[in-house]
C-alpha cells in the first residue's frame, strides 16, 4: 500500500499506475465517511475517515512542496506541487496541459469542507504566487482562475473576494458562483459577516435579481 490512492488502479501504462488530482481523491473519502452517516453505518464512517487520513498524508507528502518540506529535488520542488505522481516518476503536468496553473489547480479543486484540512497556509503562502505568475502569461479560462483564487483564499480572504466578486464563473465545470463565493466568505477574517446571512445574500455579492422582479431573492447557480 502506497498511502494514496491510483487514479489507475488496476490499469498500468508504460511508467506504471498514476494519480492526478489529489483533492479529487480526498473528496472521494470524504463522501464516503459522509455517507456512513447518513446511512448510520459507522463501519461505513469510519471506513471513510480512516481512508482520508492515509490519503491526505500521502497528498501532502507527493503533491505538495515547501522550502522547509518537500521529497523531490530543490529543481522540481520549486514548482510547489506535483501535476502527477506515477509508479516511477512525478510530473509537473497532467492529461490536458504542462505548467504550474493545471499541475496546482487540479490538486485544490473541488472546493469543499474538507478542503481545509488540505489546503494549508504554510503551503499556499508558497503556491500562490507562482500560480499567480503563471496566470499572467497565458489565457486560462475563469475555472481555473477561480481555483487559484480560492485558494488564495485561505491566506487573503479580502483581496480573494475581490478578485472573484464579480467573476462570471463557469457552472459546468464542478464549481459554482455560489459555492466560490460561500468559500471565500466562510474563511476565518472573511471579508463578509456571514452570520447576518439569513434569506438574503449580503450587497456586496452584487448577484443579479430574477428579471422583471425587485423584491424576489437574489439569483444563485
């Protein structure tokens, strides 16, 4: 047992099995303790909490990389994540494109509860700004965007929520507006209070009114 999972378990390619997005991995424990519990199965539960536990250590351990903590060379770990990990080699890549904004951004996404016990401060203090350079030199679609503002989130709830505000979000790539939004304004210092939120989302969400309507709730994804 390797201490994560394999995206290809049971296939092998020439460089063996391989795993791509951490995070996808974690939410699938994640869900799976979620779903002890609503079935009142604690085998079930604990079967999950004990899988994400393995997983999220693996996942720090391969996937990312810190200038105090990292297993990979200071070449490689400069890079701050691995894109994929494989039986005999990592890569800063994945199966649809190189570069630091794929190879971060598949291991933050999606963006749940637990979430925050992957995602940690002392790594996105480090990832951040290299995803937020690369950002800067090539034509990434709002998805990817979005991730990484999120996860600038964690650090900069404030300037997170002002770069995503106002973002026309694609919802048919496993985010929302709505659940951007509610990321950002649930870290600790949000930017919103969101304990007055009841039935109404806060002004400063500026989320557009259903047509011919001023008094209906505002619209959401």
């Amino acid at each position: 047992f390797d201490g994560h999972s394999w995206a290809s378990g049971i296939e092998t390619f020439e460089d063996g099995r391989n795993q791509e997005s951490s995070s996808e991995a974690l939410n699938a424990w994640y869900a799976l303790a979620l779903f002890g519990v609503a079935i009142n199965d604690s085998n079930v539960e604990h079967t999950g909490r004990a899988l994400l536990a393995s997983e999220l250590r693996g996942a720090r351990k391969y996937w990312h990389s810190t200038t105090k903590e990292s297993v990979y060379p200071a070449v490689f770990a400069a890079g701050k994540g691995t894109g994929m990990v494989w039986s005999d080699k990592v890569a800063y890549s994945t199966w649809f494109g190189a570069g630091p904004i794929y190879a971060l951004a598949i291991n933050m996404i999606p963006f749940t509860p637990v979430s925050e016990l992957y995602l940690n401060p002392a790594w996105v203090r480090e990832a951040y700004p290299v995803a937020a350079a690369a950002l800067k030199l090539g034509d990434y679609t709002t998805e990817w965007q979005a991730a990484i503002y999120m996860t600038y989130a964690v650090i900069n709830p404030h300037e997170s929520w002002k770069l995503l505000v106002n973002m026309n979000i694609r919802s048919d790539e496993g985010n929302t507006r709505t659940n951007t939004l509610w990321w950002v304004a649930s870290r600790p210092k949000s930017p919103i209070d969101i304990t007055t939120i009841t039935s109404k989302v806060p002004p400063e969400a500026n989320l557009p009114l259903p047509r011919n309507s001023s008094t209906a709730p505002p619209a959401t994804d």
